[in-house]
C-alpha cells in the first residue's frame, strides 16, 4: 500500500489552498483531512501552533509528527519527493520566488483578511460558510450561532492586520494593481518565473482561490479588471496534467520589476517597520505606505519572516547577489537589504 502523505485543512484556508495545489502539480499522493475550526481528529498529534494545513509526516521512529508553516514544507518536500520541482535552480531566480512567495503569504493574507472581514455583506456571505466547510451536518441554528460567533470575533480582529478606514484604500489599491500585474505575467508567459510554475505561484494562488472565488467584493473587482487572473487561479487549482515549462532566462528577469515594485511599495516598508517594532519592543507598528498612514500591532513571525529573507539574501554567491540588485534596483525591495 502506498504512504499517502496526510493533512488537516480547510476550503476557506488560503495556505491549504496553496499546498493542495502544489501537491497536485507535484504528484503527491495525499489524503486531506477537512477539519479546520473543529481541530486535529482523534489520534492525530496537536502542532505547537495551532495552523492550517497541519501536515502529518513520520518522523523517525515512524510516528506522526504534526508540522505547520507552507514555505520550508515546500522545501522539505522537494527533498523528500521526486516529480517536477516548484524552486528554480538558478540561484537568482530562486532567491526571487522566496520574496514573492513571502509577499503572498504574508502582505496577500492581509488583503484577503479585509476582504473577507471588513465589508458587512462579504463578512455576512463567508461565515456560514466557514462553519458548514468544517462541518456540514450541523443543524441550521448551531451552524448559524457559530458563524455568528466567529465572525464577531473575526471582525474585531481587522486591527491585527491593520484593515482599518485609513488604510482601506491602500489594501484595496493593492489588490486592483497585483491584479493588472500578474494578468500582464500571465499572459506573457504563464506563470510569474516563467511557463512554469513556482513556489511563489501556489502562494498567490491560495491567497487568490479566496479574493477572486468567495469574497464578493474582491471577486467584483476581479471580475471588472483581471478575468484572466480569475481563469488562472481556476486553472492553478490542478496543474496535475501541465507538462514541463522553462523558468525566465537571465535577460527576461526584468520582467519581474513591475511586481517586485509592488513589493516595494508595500509589503517592504512594513516589513521594515515591523521588525523595529519588534526589536524595540513597541506597541505599536507606524509606517508610511503608499503615502498613507499605517497602524497595527507588531507581528514578531513576520519580523522573522525579515531575517529569514535577509539570511537568503547573504547567502548569495557573488554573481547571483550581482543579478537581484539589478533587478531589485529601484524597485524599493531594496531597501530590505540594505546593511544598516
């Protein structure tokens, strides 16, 4: 009998939605648990934080060991997998799928958080169906109190991520731009590192199966200006059939630049104000982005999240680190980078 690999996840997880892709494209065979808000079922180990998808992998005394985190799981499965590869090989290219990947993860999350939390009409569509994707046998009324409940509390939650009326235009702006990029990529050649996908591809597509397929603002938005992106997060959904591919060559990497600006512009300057917050132990993040205000509670994975690209980023052998400052130039990415 073959070892299907096993996790817990939810429909309305966007990392669940990522890796699920990604397992599909890679030809892992993998048995999905839908559990979500009714945690780990019995006989299942708990992880140390309590994250969707919780993958189960046999650690060496061949027991189930509970691990979180899609980015260094991605890693490790391309260690311990065979099938096609989702980390470029060319060491620039691959330093650049981690950026972006960590843009989607972890900017993307926050514009998807607004979407889903900060708009009554879209908050009132995806709370019943939070509840009935982690269990649909509940009766009508129990099902209708919980979503009640967690919705409540999803909403007074807006602040962690800094959804609030200053900052709404600059999320939703955001969002409208990474649109008309990524259709622009798309077309050109597929994906964004080339006619292949890549880590970073499943991140903004998991971050996307929520924006442009549930929330009905965002989805509005998406239907008025990038159809095409709609179509690609479609397909992204199983690229089990999709068949080799190229990544950019050394001369296309400029094409990047539009995308790696948008990181620049937002995401960047966060990142950097959220580590000093971190470090300074502050209460409060305060940054400018996009020339506005910006305002939330320091956010300590994401200040590791900065270390963890500044560690790939000092890892680059010389010619590498050459190619991503040209293609970083300029682009406000880096400044993420920069020896202080």
């Amino acid at each position: 009998m073959i070892d299907r690999l096993e996790l817990m996840g939810a429909p309305g997880s966007p990392y669940t939605r990522k890796m699920l892709a990604l397992l599909r494209y890679r030809h892992i065979a993998y048995n999905v648990i839908w559990g979500g808000a009714m945690g780990a079922p019995d006989g299942y180990p708990k992880p140390k934080v309590a994250l969707l998808p919780t993958f189960y992998f046999r650690d060496s005394d061949g027991d189930l060991e509970a691990v979180v985190d899609s980015t260094p799981i991605i890693r490790r499965l391309e260690q311990e997998y065979s099938g096609p590869s989702v980390i470029p090989k060319h060491e620039a290219l691959r330093f650049l799928d981690l950026l972006i990947e960590d843009y989607a993860d972890e900017w993307m999350t926050k514009v998807m958080f607004h979407f889903r939390w900060a708009f009554q009409a879209d908050a009132e569509h995806v709370g019943p169906l939070l509840i009935h994707w982690a269990n649909p046998e509940l009766p009508d009324e129990q099902a209708s109190a919980m979503a009640a409940q967690f919705s409540k509390r999803q909403i007074d939650r807006l602040y962690v991520v800094g959804s609030n009326e200053i900052t709404a235009k600059t999320i939703e702006d955001s969002f409208v731009r990474l649109l008309g990029l990524l259709d622009r990529l798309i077309q050109q050649q597929g994906f964004v590192l080339g006619s292949r996908p890549s880590s970073c591809d499943f991140a903004l597509h998991g971050q996307l199966t929520q924006l442009t397929q549930v929330e009905p603002t965002s989805m509005a938005l998406t239907q008025k200006y990038a159809q095409r992106v709609r179509a690609w997060v479609d397909r992204m959904d199983d690229l089990s059939g999709h068949k080799g591919g190229e990544w950019l060559a050394d001369s296309q990497l400029g094409l990047l630049q539009g995308l790696l600006s948008e990181i620049g512009r937002t995401y960047a300057p966060f990142l950097i104000a959220n580590a000093a917050a971190v470090q300074s132990g502050a209460d409060t993040v305060e940054a400018e982005i996009d020339g506005r205000k910006w305002q939330q509670p320091p956010f300590p994975y994401q200040a590791k999240c900065l270390v963890a690209l500044r560690e790939a980023y000092a890892a680059l052998s010389g010619d590498a680190r050459t190619q991503v400052d040209g293609v970083l130039a300029g682009t406000g990415c880096e400044s993420l980078f920069v020896q202080t």
